[in-house]
C-alpha cells in the first residue's frame, strides 16, 4: 500500500458501489463512477457519467403529490466495452471464473487500472488488464484502452466497443420511485469508419448532449484494420471487431471519447464538436502523458505533505484528489456551484447547498480564480434569490437551501425515510442560513486574496442584498426590545418545529440570529468603509438603500436576540433546553449505527423535535466560523457577557447530544475541540478524513462522495491544526499541531507566488519562491512579524522566530 494508490482485490459485489465512487476519474466538466466497462445498471454496478451543470427536471406522482425535481443527469454510459471469444457468452464479471481481479486508482496520475484473469466455461484462460483516464487537461476527452492475452487458447476475439444511451437517473434506492427518465430524441450514428456517435436531449432543460468514441484495434505491436460489424441496440450503439489469437498473444483495444454539450463554451453544436475533437485526438499513450502532466500540475499546488502514518496520507491524497476532479479550472468558465456529492453519484440529485463553506478556503489558498467562479455562480443567481424573498412578502435576497440550475429553491417537500418507508414533510429548506454561508464566503475570499474588483463589482451587492433579506426576516420584538427571527431550521435538521406544532420552523436560532449580527457588522462596514465612495453611492443608488435600512443593521448587530440556559450555555434555540433528554446509551444499545437517529425516531413512532438530540453540529459552528474574540465581541455588543471559559462548556454539552448524521460534524468538532482537547480533536479528525474512504456513514458513498466532509477534513490540517490563515495582506500561522500527525508541507498561492508553509512540532518554516518581480510577503507567527522577499526562509518557533534568509531548502513534499 502506497499514499498515492488505492488498491482493492478481488471482487465484492457488496462493496461494489464504494469502490465505484472512490475509484471515480474526472476533471471539474466531466467525471465517470469507476464501474467496470461490461456491466450495466444492476443493483451491484452502476455505470453513471455526469458533466457539471447538466441538470434537468421530471415530474413524479409521490405519495398523492405530483412533484417537480431536477436532478443532475446521468449521462450515456461511454464505457460500454466487452468481448468474447468465438461465439461464446459476451464477458461479464460474473460468466467466468475469476482467478484473480485487481483494481488500482493511481492518484497521483489520475488512473484507474483493472487486471483480471479468468477461466471460461471452456476452460481457456485469459488475461485482461484496463486503463482509464477522463483528461485532466482537456476536458472533453476520455480514454480506455484494453489489452487481452490469450494464455493458453486459439480462437478469434470479438470487442464490441461503443456508448450505451439506455441509462435513467437510478443511483440512489431511496429516490426509484421517482421519475428518472431525463433523456429523449436519442439518436445514432456511425459518423466515420472507426467511430460512432450517439446524442440525445434532456427534457426539459433542453441540453444536447453528445458523445462520440474512435475505437482502434492493435494486435502485439501492431495497428490492425479488422472488419467493423455495426452494432444498435435500441439507445446503444457499438461496433464489433475481431482479430485472431494464439496463445501468449495480446489484442488491445484503444477507445478514445469526446463528451460535449450544448451549454460547452466556444463551440458550434455538441455532436459537431464530439466527432471533430476524435479526428484530430491524439493516441492512448499520448493523451495520457498530457494527462500526467496536467496532473503534476494540480498536485504542485494541492499536493499536502503529510508524514503520518501511510493511512492517513492515503487519505488526504485521495480527499485532494476528488476535489480536484469535482471543481478545476474546467469548472471555472462553466457557471456551476459546488455539487455536494461531487459528480460521482446521484444523491441530493447533484444539489448545492451551503457545503461551499468547507471547501473554498482550500481552493483559495492555491487556485483563488476558481473561488471566484464559484462565487460568481451564487452572484449569477441573486435575482431568482430576490424573487425568493419577494414571494414571502419580504426583501433583499432569499439564496435557497438546494440550488441547481437557474438557483430556483430545489429542496425536496416531501422525503422517503426508508426505515419505515413513509414519505413524510421536509421543512428543511427553512435553512436560511445559506445565505449566512454565501456572504461569509464572499468576505473571506475577499480578506484573503484582496480582490476588490470582485467585491465591489460582484460580492458587495450579494452582501447587502443578503443582509437586507435577514433585516426584513427579523421582527422587533417590544417586550424584549430585542429583534427576533423565527421559523426557521438551523444546520441541525432534526428540529424542524416545535414538539406537536404545524408551524415549521423554530425561533431564534442562535447560530443564524448571531451569524446575522456578524453580517450586520460586515454589511454596515462594506457599504461605509470597505467600498470606495462611490461604488458605495452607486450601489446604494442601484439597490435602493436607504440610510435607515443600514441603521437598522446597526441596531441589529446590538439587539439580536440570543437565547441562552440559564447556565450561560447558549441555546440551539429558544426552548431547546425544556426538550426531553435522549436515552443515548439505550439508542446505542439498541441500534448499531445512531448516525441517522432522525430515521430511526421516525421508524419507532417517535419525533426528533421531541429531544434535545442534534443530527450535527449547530452552536458549534460558530466556535467553527467565528475566533473566539470575534464570539466574545459579537455577544458583547449585543449586551450578552460571554467568556472564553464558557466556550468548553458549550462543546461538551452539544457534543453529548449530537448524533454525527452528516460528515460534516465531524469536521466542526475536531475544530471546535483542536485548542482544547487535541486527543478528542485528532479523533474527530481521522474520522473525518476517512469518511468516504471508510464509508462511515454506511452505505452513502456508493452514491456520491460528501465532497465537504473530504475537504474540510484536509483543512483541519492546514487552517485549524497549522493555524494557517491569510487576511488583510498578512499571512498569519497560529499552529497546535498534534505531534502524532508528523510533519506537515504544503505550498499555497499567496498574492500569485508560491509559498512553502512546513509544520513540524513546534516550529514552522516558511519559504517563499524566488525570482524577481515578487513582492516582498508580511508573515506573522505570535509576537513575530518578518516581511519576507523572495526566495527567503523563516524558522519560527513558538517561542521565537528565526529569519534565515536564503537558508536551507526545507525537506520536500516527496521525502516526507
Ligand atoms: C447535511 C447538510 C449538508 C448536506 C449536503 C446534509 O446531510 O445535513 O449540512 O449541506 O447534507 O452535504
């Protein structure tokens, strides 16, 4: 076992749908699940391509409601490659004895390899061994080659080799009884002698789609031209070639693909472009060395050094490594947001909700264009937002819990809890804090690159306009001469309302009314003193701003409303301590997994809003989002005497009382917990680093990795347990590193150069790159501030600092 592969032997049916999801290969446009090549949708495979942003919207009748959702559709399947010898069966993973089967994703170069032997029914044994690839550096393409040896047989060899447009939207068990139909006009066609295309529409969001693959036959060294049998099967279409073995002779077949759509920039018509990108792509080998290349440089800027143990360093590499194929460069031009589950299965119907809050810090410290993109994304959406909060009678703009194609609200009304098998009312789209999220992550993206072009040209107006929705949400409440805000979900959805009402929604919810209080404070700033007069002036011009609305933000950000125990731990919400108290111990006794304890309380007849029970963290976000001086300022502005003292208090009671059903949680606690309890932190930690990897919530990777729980748990390495933070033109390093995770090296982007950041017990070293035209970086580690030129070191301790100019090059990511 290396930290770059991930080896899986043999074949486990029950395992399949893991594997397929971690052994995913894309690159930000295009990702394809790691299903082998022969096997079609079947309860154990599923072959799913996705492109990011093609979503589409289907009706279904559920449960006496006909309910309109957009998914994120599957694409036709351009894997679709099989063979046979003579006129035997075509191979599938179970018509044959498998004598040995082994699947490797190389990370570092982003391949999936396949080596099988197997004996077939006529006792001849043969050996297969497949690479994969979707091109890193160009986004349309795709490769799959597949060699065959004849061990011990003569007998001619037949590949069928094409794309398979008989696929639905049927990843996830939970959704089947949903439409998912989203394809229709499929059409085919052999477009030159060694390729065939196949194209088809969505139906409602109108994309065509279309896919083409140019198949070559080689036998030993050599390229042979065997006859081309055309082959269409309703929505497939292949083509059939044979060529001659004898034993210890090879056929490899070379399939190169071209995916395109009609939402692709730069480009004519969709089936055009896919036939005219495999006329001129180059050879298997050859698209693969620029494929490697453009893999090294990826890992150049997101390679995290890590000398811990083997497993751990797996773990981060195959974390980065995902992200990297979820959101690219590719993805920067294509108007998408962060899909939760990646592009690698179909759960929450490749939604985005506020899970860009975990992974752009990451992004912005090495590829900050993309942050961008993805901010721009939410930007692109702001007048479906305002519609949003129009329609409920209030102002500014309402961002949604769920947001897909035109950013439309796309949470789903009703859900299916398979423990009982009842579809019960979801009010989880009163999650109004995403809009919290979305301005949080438009502030700090602009306190660490200093981009005031997009904060004046694009973030200030989302701030304020999100700003000015919570204003109008929050009412003032005489009697406490106090704003309020009610009915609304907080990042714990188990509480949705209070126990025995109808009215969703639940009040003053601590991490949203204090997190508006923050926003308040931004918002009042940006429009005063961040912005430059009159982009200030124009903007209040545009948006129709009137000094009293941001002296009500002010007042606000005094006389928000936070609820607390009388024991000076804040509240979830106002009355979540008169709840019951859950029996943790007999749920634990009882079930094997609580993580979904929701289902499980369901399941029994019971009511998660009953308990003081929280599926995730929710108070502690704020201990998550927020320095502890920040908390302390904010509360104390708004009357409340918080202490630092109270902030363990605090952990230890939610800590308690939370079940851990989203991989999110524990991200936030070993945050939470890093300054206090480094143990418990590095707990949390390594569970959260392994939770898709380890499939820790059960059963749910199989339909989509949980793209923020893999990234905030690399963060924790870098921002939390490095303390690495770029803000106001410093680059800041406030390290608890836990001695066990070894040392750590990383190279972020800072003010466009690269610069090196190793952590390693107590001192941090940090090496700029050297060349002329760089300016001169400000570094601060505790009482030591160094302004750092280029190509210089400097060894801080937590002591002391040691600048050592162009000192020793520090140890690289490699010999680590
Ligand atoms: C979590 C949310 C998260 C969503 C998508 C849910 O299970 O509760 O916080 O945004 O998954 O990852």
């Amino acid at each position: 076992m290396t930290a770059w592969e991930l080896l899986f032997e043999g074949f486990d049916p029950a395992d399949e749908g893991r594997r397929e999801a971690l052994c995913v290969v894309g690159n930000g446009y295009l990702a394809t699940r790691g299903a082998a090549p022969e096997s079609v949708a079947d309860g154990v495979h599923y072959p799913g391509t996705y492109v990011a942003g093609c979503y589409n919207r289907v009706t279904s009748r559920i449960a006496g409601h006909d309910i309109e959702d957009e998914s994120m559709v599957n694409l036709p399947n351009w894997l679709l490659l099989t063979f046979r010898i003579d006129d035997g069966p075509w191979f599938a993973p179970d018509s044959a004895e498998l004598l040995e089967h082994e699947q490797e994703l190389d990370m570092e170069r982003g391949l999936l390899l396949r080596r099988l032997r197997f004996r077939d029914a006529r006792g001849r044994t043969t050996r297969l061994v497949q690479r994969r690839f979707v091109h890193l550096g160009s986004p349309h393409l795709a490769g799959l080659e597949t060699t065959i040896v004849a061990e011990d047989w003569s007998g001619r060899l037949t590949f069928r080799s094409g794309i398979d447009g008989r696929i639905t939207n049927a990843g996830v068990a939970r959704y089947r009884a949903l439409n998912g139909r989203h394809l229709i006009e499929h059409g085919t066609e052999e477009a030159r002698p060694d390729t065939v295309l196949l194209h088809a529409r969505t139906s409602q969001s109108g994309i065509l789609v279309a896919e083409a693959c140019r198949s070559t036959v080689w036998c030993d060294a050599e390229v042979v031209e065997p006859t081309r049998t055309l082959c269409r099967q309703d929505d497939l279409i292949a083509q059939q070639m044979s060529v001659d073995l004898t034993p210890g002779r090879q056929a490899r077949l070379e399939k190169i693909v071209s995916v395109h759509t009609s939402r692709d920039l730069a480009a004519t018509e969709p089936r055009e472009e896919a036939v005219g990108d495999l006329a001129d792509a180059a050879g298997f080998d050859d698209l693969l060395a620029t494929h490697v290349l453009a893999w090294d440089q990826v890992w150049s800027r997101y390679r995290c050094g890590l000398s811990a143990d083997v497993e751990a360093r797996q773990a981060v590499n195959l974390n980065l490594f995902h992200l990297a194929q979820t959101l690219s460069t590719h993805t920067a031009d294509l108007d998408v947001g962060v899909p939760a589950r990646g592009l690698h299965g179909e759960a929450y119907r490749g939604h985005v909700f506020w899970d860009e809050l975990f992974v752009l810090p990451t992004i912005t410290l090495r590829t900050p264009h993309l942050t961008r993109s993805l901010l721009l994304y939410r930007h692109r959406r702001l007048p479906q937002a305002r519609l949003a909060a129009r329609r409920e009678g209030l102002t500014g703009a309402m961002y949604p819990w769920q947001s897909g194609s035109n950013g439309r609200e796309e949470s789903q009304f009703m859900h299916l809890n398979p423990e009982s098998g009842r579809w019960l009312r979801d009010d989880t789209h009163l999650q109004r804090h995403i809009g919290i999220a979305i301005a949080y992550n438009v502030w700090h993206y602009y306190q660490a690159t200093g981009d005031e072009e997009f904060l004046s040209s694009f973030g200030a107006e989302m701030i304020l306009e999100i700003t000015r929705f919570f204003a109008s949400l929050a009412r003032y409440d005489h009697g406490r001469d106090r704003y309020v805000i009610r009915g609304v979900v907080g990042p714990d959805e188990y509480h949705t309302a209070y126990p025995g009402s109808d009215r969703p929604g639940i009040d003053n919810h601590a991490y949203t009314n204090i997190m508006t209080a923050w926003l308040c404070r931004v918002a009042v700033d940006v429009v005063t003193t961040v912005l430059p007069t009159e982009r200030g002036d124009e903007l209040m011009e545009t948006l129709r701003l009137r000094h009293r609305e941001i002296d009500r933000w002010r007042r606000m950000s005094r006389k928000l409303f936070v609820p607390f125990h009388d024991d000076g731990v804040i509240s979830q919400f106002e009355g979540y301590e008169r709840l019951a108290e859950l029996d943790w111990d007999d749920y634990r006794r009882r079930y094997p997994d609580i993580h979904r304890l929701d289902r499980i309380l369901e399941a029994e007849g019971r009511d998660p809003n009953d308990f003081q029970a929280s599926k995730q963290a929710d108070v502690l976000m704020l201990f998550y989002l927020l320095s502890s001086d920040e908390l302390i300022e904010i509360l104390r502005d708004l009357g409340y005497d918080f202490t630092g003292e109270q902030i363990p208090k605090n952990i230890e009671y939610y800590l308690g009382r939370t079940s851990h059903g989203s991989t999110l949680s524990s991200v936030v606690h070993a945050w939470v917990l890093a300054r206090s309890h480094r143990a418990r932190a590095v707990e949390f930690f390594d569970r959260a680093i392994v939770s898709d990897l380890h499939d820790v919530q059960k059963g749910t990777t199989q339909e989509g990795i949980h793209l923020a729980g893999m990234v905030g748990g690399v963060d924790l390495l870098q921002r939390c347990f490095a303390g690495i933070e770029v803000r106001e033109g410093v680059l800041r390093l406030d390290p608890h590193w836990p001695a066990e995770l070894g040392v750590l090296e990383l190279t972020i982007r800072y003010h466009h150069q690269p610069v090196l950041v190793r952590v390693s017990g107590r001192t941090v070293t940090v090496r700029t790159a050297p060349g002329p035209r760089r300016p001169a970086i400000r570094c601060v580690c505790g009482p030591e501030s160094v302004l750092l030129g280029p190509g210089e070191t400097v060894h801080f301790s937590t002591r002391a600092a040691s600048h050592a100019g162009r000192g020793p090059t520090p140890a690289s990511a490699d010999e680590l």
